[in-house]
C-alpha cells in the first residue's frame, strides 16, 4: 500500500513539473526570445535600424481603400513598392499607358509597373546584391548601379544595357511582346566616382575623386571627356539639357555656391553663393533656379528667374532638392515640404538620417504665388512620407517619388 502511494505521488510531481515547463514556455514566450535575442550579434530583423512603417503590410490598415479587389488604385496618392528601392524611372509606353522601371534594392532586380492597374512585371531577373543608387537613362533602357564592394568603403559602379525580348507573332496582323526577360549586359565604370547625374540622350555626367574632374561620358563608359578640374570634389550634379548646374555640398554651417557649367566651352559661371546650407533646382531649360538655404534657426526657400532676375519666396519652406519643376506649365513647382518646418541643423541632419520628415505635397506657381496643397499623407493615410527624388511623367499626369523613411516607392496622380 505504501509502495502505491509513493508512486502515485511520484506521478504526479512529474505531471506538475511538466505542466509548469509548458505553461512557461508556451505561455511566456518574451521571456525566451529575449533569451535567443541574446545570443544573436545583431538581435532580431526589427532592430537593424529598419523604418517604422511595416513595407510586409499591404499598404496598412488605413491604406488599404486606395486600391480596388483587382489592385487598381481608387485614390490619387498610392505606393508603387513594397520593397526598398535604389532608384526609379517613369515613362510612356505606347500611346497611352504610363509605366515606372525601378530597381530592387536588396536584389538588384528591375520590375516595371503599370500606373493605371500597378500590375508589376519583373523584366530582369539577375541578382546583384546591396544596390543603394541606381540611376536609369530617360528611355529606361540602360541603368547605372553603384554598390559598396563587399561591404567596404569602396563603391562600384557598372553600366546596365537592357534589351526587351523578341516580339514573336501572335497573329497575323499583330505582333505581341513574349513574357521573357530583358537581356542584360553590363559594364563597370571606371574611377572613384562620387556624385552622379543624368544628362539628355545617352549621356551620364559624373564627378571622380580620384582624378579631381567632372566628366562625361556615354552611359557604358566610353567616350570620356574631362569638362572641369579641381582640388574640390564634393559636388552635386544637376543636368540643364547639356550643361550642368553644380553646386557644394550642403551644410549649414559652411557657405555654399552654385554655378553653371557650360559642357561644350567648359567654362564656368557662378549663380548665387555664398549661403549657408544651400540646395539648389533649376529647371530644364536652366533660366529659373529654385534655392533653400539656412537662416538662423530655420530654412527660406525661394525661385529665382534668371532672365527676369524677379525673385519670389515660397512658403512653406522646404529643401530644394525636394522638388521638381514642371516643363509643359512653366514656372510651377511641385516639392514635398514637412508638416512641422524645418529645424536648425538642416540639412546635415536630413543627410545622415538623425531627422526625419513627414512632408505634405504642394504644387507652386510661382509665376502668381499661389500654392496648392496636392496631397497629405499623414492625414489622409496615417503614413509618414518624406519626399526624396521627385520625377515627372512625360506628359505630367503623374509625379513619382521615394519616401526616404522606409524608401518604397509612391505614385500621385495629377490629372
């Protein structure tokens, strides 16, 4: 009888032992991630530093009206990517369907998007890791990639040739393009390039540390032509047709200058400097300037006609390089300028990522100085943007943009 009541309670010990380890296990889960988080040298994916907003999120919860169940978008303002991106290209195909090519930021593969239904078609499928710029020639047709080389501080940069798949003959009447990839061909560029720009037709402008000049040169690297030497090398590219708008790189506690730089006499000529902070805009045609620069504690924004020499502030204030001019309606502007202005400390802070922004769109006619609200992310879709990288579609029905916080890729619709 004893022996019986012995494993009785034996039995039982270990049936409260093992309940207890499951409840502890099962039921407190944070206590042994934190213990798995301890062995990881990095933690988990969430604490790499990546953006707040969740891109595995289909576009959030209040985000989630702006397409219908076919995808299509209902409203003007929608995201393009999910995904990070390197850098982005809009343009017709055809008639009447407007597509954005962009460049994946963790593959380094290109997707083509329909801006009318957002239907996403991968067009190359080669992976080319940690691609953090990447700048497409107007047609879309050739790209350049630059990558850090095994995570050093060495930068690689190599021209892109893409070649669309053979049509084949659907019927008798009309041929029809085959789902097929792209064919692509590369080049490696070669220098310590440090800041890029694309210009008209084939042309890339670049600046190379190493040698101390800006050049050009077609998009594959060939045909080199030095067009100005100097000791200084940190500049910002800006293509006007052939020529270039360069200017210093900003901060606010040093005095900037901005000049034009004519390609075929290779002369320049000083536009506006010295200004503490100071981005700059021009148009296409390179007669009106549109500049920001700090003052005291905050940033003043203004265009500049060149002919004219008339020259207007614009309000809100923002960073230049958050804008982009019109071509078809001269003299309008469309930028993304933050909701609570800019601080002291600006631009830097911008640059290294310590400040980050959640921009309203505006649309400037600076020719009347009306402005016009186009679009309020935060308010509309509770997301933070913060407009980097403006494009125009040709006909101007859409403007493209990267949010630099989480650096997906957003479409507006204009008309």
């Amino acid at each position: 009888m004893k022996k019986i009541i012995i494993i009785s309670i034996t039995v039982l010990l270990i049936l409260l032992v093992t309940f207890f380890g499951w409840y502890l296990i099962v039921k407190s889960p944070d206590s042994s991630a934190e213990a798995i988080r301890g062995i990881l040298p990095f933690g988990t994916a969430g604490d790499t530093g990546q953006p707040t907003t969740n891109p595995s999120t289909p576009l959030g919860a209040s985000d989630q009206s702006t397409t219908d169940e076919f995808g299509k978008p209902t409203a003007s303002l929608f995201r393009i990517s999910m995904e990070p991106v390197a850098g982005a290209v809009i343009l017709n195909k055809g008639t009447s369907t407007v597509v954005v090519r962009y460049v994946d930021r963790a593959t380094g593969h290109i997707y083509e998007s329909n801006l009318t239904t957002l239907a996403k078609t991968k067009i190359t499928n080669q992976t080319l890791p940690k691609i953090y710029e990447a700048y497409f020639r107007s047609d879309g047709n050739a790209v350049l990639f630059r990558s850090l080389q095994n995570d050093s501080d060495t930068v690689e940069n190599f021209s892109l040739s893409l070649t669309p798949p053979k049509a084949t003959l659907a019927s008798t009447s009309s041929p029809q393009a085959t789902d097929g990839l792209y064919t692509v061909s590369a080049t490696a560029l070669r220098g310590d390039i440090n800041a890029v720009a694309v210009g008209s037709g084939n042309t890339l402008f670049y600046a190379l540390r190493d040698t101390k000049t800006l050049v050009s040169s077609a998009f594959n690297g060939t045909g080199v032509k030095t067009l100005f030497t100097s000791p200084f090398t940190d500049w910002h590219l800006v293509p006007v047709g052939n020529n270039l708008v360069i200017y210093t790189k900003a901060s606010a506690y040093v005095p900037g200058y901005a000049y034009t730089l004519n390609t075929a006499s290779r002369t320049l000529t000083k536009i506006i400097g010295p200004l503490n902070g100071l981005t700059v805009r021009p148009n296409a045609s390179g007669n009106r300037i549109l500049y920001s620069y700090t003052e005291g504690s905050g940033t003043k924004l203004f265009a500049n006609n060149l002919q004219s020499k008339d020259v207007s502030e614009i309000f809100p204030p923002t960073l230049a390089e958050k804008c982009v001019w019109s071509v078809k309606n001269v003299g309008v502007v469309f930028c993304g300028a933050p909701t609570s202005g800019l601080g002291s400390g600006e631009p830097d802070n911008w640059y290294r990522g310590a400040t980050h922004f959640s921009d309203r769109i505006w649309r400037f006619d600076t020719n009347t100085d009306i402005a016009e609200v186009l679009a309020e992310p935060k308010q509309n879709l509770d997301i933070d943007i913060d407009v980097l990288d403006l494009k125009l579609s040709p006909n101007e029905d859409y403007l493209i943009f990267i949010n630099k916080n989480d650096l997906t890729l957003w479409g507006l619709k204009l008309e």
